[in-house]
C-alpha cells in the first residue's frame, strides 16, 4: 500500500473512532456549558434583594416607636438608680460617722474622758482631731469622713456632694445646752471655758455619760441657708442661725451617739425618745 492510502485510511480510522467517543460521552452526560439564557439569569440580580434593603431601613414611626419606648424604660430605671445611690451616699455616711466615733473616744481616752471641744474659740472639733492625729488632713474640694456624702457643701469655686471646704461645715456636734439663759444642760455636758456666756459652745465628758446609747453627739447637720453642713447643732433648743438637724436620708438622720454605734433616726424618734423640738429638724 503506498503511503498517500495509507494516510487516507488511517485519518478514516481516526474519525470515526474519536467520532463516536465524543458523540457517547456527550449522550450519556449533558452539557454543563451555560446558555445565554442561563448566563442571563446568573448576572441579573434577583429583584428580592432591593425589597430587603427597603425592609432594613428604619421609618420615621419604627424610630419614634423605638425612642418612646427608651424614654419610658428610662423613667422606670431612674427612680431605681437613684434611690441605689442614696442608700450608697446612707451607708458611706454612716461609715464616716462610725471612723468619727472611735476618733472621739481615742482623743477622750487620751484627755481624762473628755471629747474635743465643739470650738475652742481657735479651732472647730474636727481640726482639733485633725491636728492631734486622729483623723487624716481632709483635701479641700475632696470628699471627706468629715462631709456627709449626701449633703451639697458648698465651697468658693464649686459645690459637690461631700465635699470639704472648711471645718464648720462638718457634722455637727449636738449641744446640750437645754434653755437659753438658765444654762441649764444635758447631763455629761460642760459649757465652754473660753466663753462662759454661751449658749451653744461646750463639750461632752463621756464618763459623766449614763445612759451613753441614747445620747446623740454627732449628727447630719445643715445650715439655715440649706447648702451646706455646720459643725454644732441643738436638738433641744432652736439654735440661732438656722442650723438644724437633716433628715436627709429619706426622712432618716444618720446619728453617733455617745456608746459609738451610729443609726438613722426619724423624727418622731427625734422629738419622742431624745427630747428633741421640731424647730430643729429639717428635711
């Protein structure tokens, strides 16, 4: 056979057989390739996904809806933090004057059972137990075991909770002066030395105390104008000046007495068990 023949045949050969691979391969498994149709199809975004966009956004109802339902859980909270943060303004202050007492009885064991003076003319008492070292030097501005942390105390620059500005504005020492005039007193309380004529000025003598679990010597304090704490104070004789008592913890006046144990006092219990006169409470 000569060789143009020969390559005839063989090419005959060649199509077929590639022919009918081709042809069963294709029969048996249909084409994957995508039709214009199916590409068409591919490419175009489906027309829910613009619905869902339209569906994420907030109207102006959904978002009034939402505010007012902020706004109404909001007044629901307040009332409830706020009454938490009183409770933790009663309880540091009822840790102030409880650090105060044993201040009071460390500077009496020292001094023959005598507290520091309300005001020795120079100094009020909590600079006099400041300045022996029994009490740490309060900042000014800061907060203080001296301030009540409930009490506004106003200073020159600013005003803030429990605040130190000077040391009048301090709890106040109870005076157990009973009635002007007649110097008639509490028993355990000593008239000031330094000024014999007055009315409120003096000091406890804790041993001459009897009945030391009923006698107030330190207490929540405001004075007349209401801003700030002041250093004395009469439960049993309206003081002049204003200074009053403060019930400032939800009716309640956080209270040491003379033992060393501290508690909150309305005013029934005020002017019932501690004889003391409405004029000088205030809430």
């Amino acid at each position: 056979m000569n060789t143009p023949e020969k390559h005839y045949i063989i090419d005959i050969i060649r199509h077929n057989f590639f022919s009918g691979v081709t042809s069963c391969h294709y029969s048996s498994f249909p084409s994957r390739r995508p039709t214009a149709a199916m590409r068409g199809t591919a490419d175009t975004p489906p027309v829910s996904h613009g619905r869902a966009v339209s569906k994420a956004a907030f109207t102006l109802i959904e978002l009034l809806v939402v505010i007012a339902i902020i706004a109404i859980l909001a007044s629901m909270l307040l009332p409830a933090l706020n009454q938490a943060r009183m409770r933790a303004r009663a309880s540091r202050c009822i840790g102030n004057l409880k650090q105060l007492g044993t201040a009071v009885q460390l500077y009496a064991d020292g001094n023959n059972g005598l507290a520091p003076q309300s005001s020795d003319s120079k100094k009020y008492w909590g600079q006099i137990l400041v300045d022996a070292g029994y009490l740490p030097i309060p900042t000014r501005g800061g907060q203080s075991v001296l301030s009540c942390p409930a009490i506004m105390n106003s200073g020159a620059t600013e005003s803030q909770y429990g605040a130190f500005y000077s040391y009048i504005s301090t709890y106040g020492m109870s005076s157990g002066m009973m009635n002007n005039g007649t110097k008639e007193v509490m028993e355990g309380w000593r008239i000031a030395p330094w000024n014999p004529w007055s009315s409120i000025e003096g000091y406890w003598n804790l041993k001459r105390i009897r009945s030391a679990s009923a006698l107030p010597i330190l207490l929540d304090s405001v004075n007349g104008s209401g801003n700030s704490q002041y250093y004395i104070v009469k439960i049993y004789e309206k003081l002049s000046g204003g200074a009053c008592v403060y019930l400032v913890h939800n009716r309640l006046g956080n209270t040491l007495f003379a033992d060393g144990h501290v508690a909150g006092i309305n005013r029934s219990e005020f002017e019932s068990k501690y004889s003391a006169l409405p004029a000088t409470l205030t809430e």
